[in-house]
C-alpha cells in the first residue's frame, strides 16, 4: 500500500456510520414493476428534497421484536432485525402495514386503523395479535453512505410486495407525495430535472428497471445475500461531484487519489497539465486518444525534487506531450523506461532524452523482437533484467528518501513487455498488459496467449510479495483491488478461449472471420478486425495443446 508520506491529501477519519435500513415496496402493473418512492422533507438532514424509498434509523426495539416476526429459515437475525425496521419504518412514515394474524392473512384495514403511527410499533402490533411479515422481506443490495458526507449509513436496501388493499398516505413530516413510478420513468423524470434522486437511488432503479415482474426481483433475492455492496466514491467531472461504484472504471483511481473521500481529484481526461496521483507519481496524458488508446498513452514520472524522476512510456513522437513531460520533472529526469515498443510507447523516448542535455538519462527496455512489426522496432540504451531494480533517493527532512522500480518481464502482449512494481508504495505499472476499460490486444507472432496468461500469474504473485493492490495502467484511469483484477482478467480470457473451442468444435471449417463473428459475438460487429488478432492467438494456443492433437 502507498506510504502515508506520499498522499496527497492529510489523512482523516470519515464520519462514523449508523445502522439503517430501506425497503423498495414494489407492485406489478400493466407497464411493468412500479416502486413506491416518496419526498423527503426540504429541511431533512440528509437529502432533503429527494424522492427516496421509505426507511430510516434501526432501533433497540427493532433487534427486541423478532419474537413478534415471521422468518424464512435462512434469514440471518441481522436480517431480521433489518425487515423489522424496515416494516416500522414503512407502516411510520406511509401507513403501509406489513402484518400478518395469527391464521397467516394478512393484517386488515380494521387492524390498520387502529394503529398509532405515533406510539410505539411493535407492542401496537402485539396487542392485535400481528406479527411483522419480516419472512416477506428480502435483502436487495448494501449500501454504505459515501466517505465524503457529514452524515454517513450503512443501510441494506430490503425489497417487499405491497400489501393488498392497501393506500400509502405519507406523514407530512419526514416524508411527502408518494408516487408509484417505474424505475426507468424516475430516472428519465430525474435526468430532465424533475425528479430529484441521489446516487444510491439511481443506481438501485437501475438494476430494477431489467427485471419484469415483482416474483423475479423477490426470486433473484432468494440467495440471502445481497446482489451488490457498495461504498462509492465521488471525484470532480466537469466541475461537478460525480460518484462512482467499484466496479467503475474511476473508483480505484479515488481509492488511491482521496483514500479517506476526499472530494478534490479531478477525473476530466485531458493532455495538457501532469496529475498528480501521489507526491512521487505523476501522470501525464498524449494527446492521441482513439479507438486502439482510449483517452490517450499514459506517461508516468516516478520521483519527486529531491531525488529526480523516473519517466515510463514517453509515448508516441508527440513533440508538445514530450515537452510537457520534461516540463513536469523539471529537466531532473535520471532514467526512461519503455514498457515495450509499441508506436504509442517508445517513439518519444530519444526526443526526451534529447532534451534532458545535461543528464542524458538512459533509455531502457527490452529490444523488439525480430517478431515485432515495422512500426514497433526499438533498442534501448541499455536492456532491463527481469527483476533489476531502478532506485531514486535523496536525504530530506524526515530521513533518507527512496523510490525503487523493479522490472518484471512480462511477455504476451509484446515479446519485449516489462511491467514495473513500486516497491515502496506497491503500485503496478502495468504498460498494455493491463488496461482500465479494455482488455488488450494479444497479437501473434509477437504476442503469444500462453505468455501472456502467464504472465498475469507472475503479476498476481508480485502483488502478493509487495502488498500491491493498485495497477497503473498505460491507458485509462487506476484500477484498485489489483489481484482480483487479474483474476477476473484470467477467467474473462480463460471463458473467451472456450467459446472460441466450442465454436472451432462445431465448425471446424470454418474461416477466421466466421469464427470471429461467433465467438466475439457480444461486442460490436466493428470490433471484429481487432478482436480478430486475439482470436488468433487463442486458436494458435488450442492447436497447439496435446487436447487439440
């Protein structure tokens, strides 16, 4: 993990969190699933003015009453004590009453009027002889407030069918106007501004809006866990705060940026100004985003004043981003790394060097191939050997300084690769062989399948050495949770190359292109030349296993 040192921004303790709990009361109707949303107050604490779904705080009187509720086997008894909040809350703030007699019908009209949506809940309840239908209440997603806010939730958003017969009349106090929307009409009503929702509510109308009835929403929450957890994070876009899950492309770059969420790192891609993502890493961008390089080829500068930089893949021969680079280390560049020789990588390596006139900063890499096309051929100043270490240091005020790149060979995309690990901090800079938003182009004869999957085994094993848990990757934003990215790289490849055998298998005559539409049929029909040099090396791979002999 990055040294405390080397944030950018002064650690500090998030609010603490409260325990809450949400229910989505949904009904099937002729246009599909319908939730019931209502207004939160314009003086509430928290969100006022949002059209939220009903719920709030968990009470000791919700984790007493389990005696007084129904329960699935498999309900643990957290989830029980959620349901029963939950219920307290719809039947508080909605008189919606959630309630079964002790012959199993559920709660009348004459119970529901005879309660007190002022007193206390459950003892109400018992003295009718109800009991809280908490079995008919799900688990549907976990959400943590943002690390941002004053006020912070870890809340289970809980999915319910609304009882027969019965109206929803808001309290008129926390909350107002409930309305019965589908999940796709609230959220367009709150893209043209007229259906104010926060982040959590989006993305949860969302997910609803690909489900067709009530049954396969309560069905698809049958597992008793819930289908995402989430604690997102929030960056600058525009000027603007925009917030991100983890399995979006920004959230691992806000990990590392604003650990303790912070909302001060701007995500807006652009080509002329470094980024800062540590004290002693840079990032800066060329400006040749496209179809092959997304936003644009990743320059980093490793380093800091006092001990010189390091400058990885300088990029194509793009005389404004070269300059910019030797602008953003000061001319005090000590080494040039190229991660390989690929036309978006290395080409800026000599015109860097050549400004840098006093130091002339080696150049360093691994040679192209013979197998490497005409566009990609390179030779350093001096070769990289798989594990040699390139270090900075320099004294300062709280002691000795370092910054200590290792190289690791990592052949597959390009026969010439290199990742680099920095070791103090444990970040993965990870050229092409990892990217954000893409997977790479793996193209025979100078990349090589087996190399590359390979090659992601040998990463994994360097980020459990060094506890790395951040890749920086030549194109597109940091990702965090490195492991489990390249893990889930490995499998997406691994499930790739056996639907390419399944369709070899049932049409063993067929062409490249045939294969290709097939198999890559869940991308664009533009993508197939592209994905048409992966295929290559996944069929070059199954020809030559002993199973395809």
């Amino acid at each position: 993990m990055p040294r405390s040192s080397q944030l950018l921004h002064a650690q500090r303790e998030p609010a603490a969190l409260r325990p809450a709990a949400t229910v989505l009361l949904l009904r099937d109707s002729p246009q599909g699933v319908e939730v019931l949303m209502t207004r939160r107050s314009l003086t509430a604490s928290f969100a006022p003015g949002a059209y939220v779904f009903p719920g709030g705080g968990i009470d000791a009187a919700d984790a007493a009453a389990h005696g007084q509720a129904t329960r699935r086997p498999t309900q643990s008894g957290e989830h029980l004590t959620q349901a029963i909040a939950a219920i307290r809350e719809s039947f508080e703030e909605l008189g919606v009453l959630l309630a079964k007699r002790d012959d199993g019908s559920p709660a009348t009209a004459e119970d529901l009027a005879a309660l007190d949506r002022q007193a206390p809940f459950a003892p109400q309840c018992a003295a009718r002889g109800l009991k809280l239908a908490a079995a008919d209440v799900y688990v549907l997603a976990h959400w943590i407030t943002d690390r941002d806010l004053p006020r912070r939730f870890d809340v289970p958003f809980l999915v319910a069918r609304m009882p027969e017969g019965q109206t929803p009349v808001a309290d008129e106090a926390e909350q107002f106007e409930p309305v019965w929307v589908r999940p796709q009409d609230a959220l367009e009503r709150h893209k043209a501004g007229q259906f104010f929702i926060i982040f959590p509510t989006i993305r949860t109308l969302e997910r609803l809006q690909n489900y067709g009835n009530v049954q396969s929403i309560l069905d698809a929450c049958a597992t008793e866990q819930p289908l995402w957890t989430s604690c997102p994070r929030g960056g600058l876009l525009a000027g603007k705060e925009a917030r991100y899950m983890e399995h979006e492309q920004p959230f691992g770059e806000l990990e590392l940026v604003t650990p303790d969420g912070q909302m001060l790192h701007a995500l807006d891609w652009q080509a002329e100004q470094p980024v800062p993502l540590l004290k002693n890493v840079q990032r800066l961008t060329a400006g040749n985003s496209g179809f092959m390089t997304g936003p644009g080829t990743n320059s980093y500068l490793v380093g800091d004043p006092r001990t010189g930089y390091i400058a990885i893949d300088p990029g194509p021969a793009d005389d404004a981003h070269i300059e910019r680079l030797w602008r953003a280390a000061g001319g005090h560049i000590k080494f040039i790394v190229c991660t390989h020789s690929h036309p978006d990588h290395s080409p800026g390596a000599k015109p860097l060097q050549a400004l840098c006139n006093d130091t002339k900063p080696p150049i360093l890499g691994l040679a192209s191939l013979p197998t490497a096309n005409a566009a990609s051929q390179f030779t350093p100043d001096e070769a990289l050997a798989d594990g040699q270490r390139l270090s900075l240091s320099a004294d300062a005020p709280e002691g000795r300084i370092t910054h200590t790149l290792r190289a690791i060979h990592t052949p597959g995309h390009a026969a010439n690769h290199l990742c680099l690990m920095l070791e103090e901090d444990g970040l993965l800079f990870s050229g092409d062989h990892i990217l954000n938003g893409s997977t790479t182009i793996v193209n025979p004869p100078d990349g090589e399948m087996t190399a590359y999957l390979d090659s992601l085994d040998k990463l994994d094993a360097a980020c459990v050495e060094q506890d790395a848990n951040f890749i920086l990757p030549a194109h597109g934003y940091v990702l965090g949770s490195a492991r489990a990215q390249i893990a889930h790289l490995k499998k997406h490849r691994l499930a790739r190359e056996a639907k390419i055998l399944a369709v070899m298998q049932a049409d063993p005559q067929g062409t490249m292109d045939d294969w290709v539409a097939k198999a890559y049929d869940d991308v664009p029909p533009q993508v197939w030349p592209v994905a048409k040099r992966s295929l290559q090396a996944h069929v070059d791979r199954i020809q030559g296993s002993p199973l395809s002999r």
